[in-house]
C-alpha cells in the first residue's frame, strides 16, 4: 500500500482547468481512479428525476477532479506545496511540505 499523497479532509488548490485556482476541501478520494470530489470545484449541472427522498429538478453537483490537477496547500501561506514523507520517531510516516517544510497535521 503507498502513502496517499491528498487525503480526505485536505485544503487543496486546483491548478489547471476551468476552476484554476479555486481552493477548497476534499470530501471523498477515488485513489483507484486517481480523482478527488473537492467541495465547491467543478460544479456540473445534472437532471434529477424525483424520487421520495428528493425533489426534482436541476441540482448541482461536485464531479471528479484529477489528482495531478490538484495541489496541496501550504499550512502557513496557503499557496500550492508539493508533499513530501518523513519517517518520525516512532516509525510512523508523516507528511511535509515541501514549500515550507512543515508539517501537515493529520485529520482523524
């Protein structure tokens, strides 16, 4: 098993495509098809056929973005950092940026 690089609960920038530059968090990550769904970026319009649960209509969705269209961002400037791993103490890995050097905290 590799070490994912984005992960669920991320604060990511999109750095290509029709969102450029929007930031936002990830909300679920496909690692099989290397895509993320980030809340509030790439926004599509989907029919919606009522059901009990739902109303009908036009909603908007979330689709999938690229993982190599994504980049994490920086804990201290919230500009785009590419990641790296470090081995700790303990032998857990643990991941840094590579823009700042600091840690990313983990989200559990």
């Amino acid at each position: 098993m590799s070490a994912a690089k984005i992960k669920k609960g991320d604060q990511v920038v999109v750095m290509t495509g029709r969102d450029k530059g929007k930031k936002g968090e990830v909300f679920q990550v496909m690692p099989k098809e290397a895509r993320a769904l980030v809340r509030g970026v790439n926004l599509v319009r989907r029919h919606q056929r009522q059901s009990a649960a739902q109303e009908g209509g036009i909603i908007s969705k979330e689709a999938p973005v690229h993982l190599s269209n994504l980049a994490l961002e920086d804990p201290k400037d919230g500009k785009p950092t590419r990641i790296g791993f470090k081995l700790l103490a303990d032998g857990r890995k643990a991941r840094f940026s590579k823009r700042s050097g600091e840690m990313i905290p983990e989200k559990n």
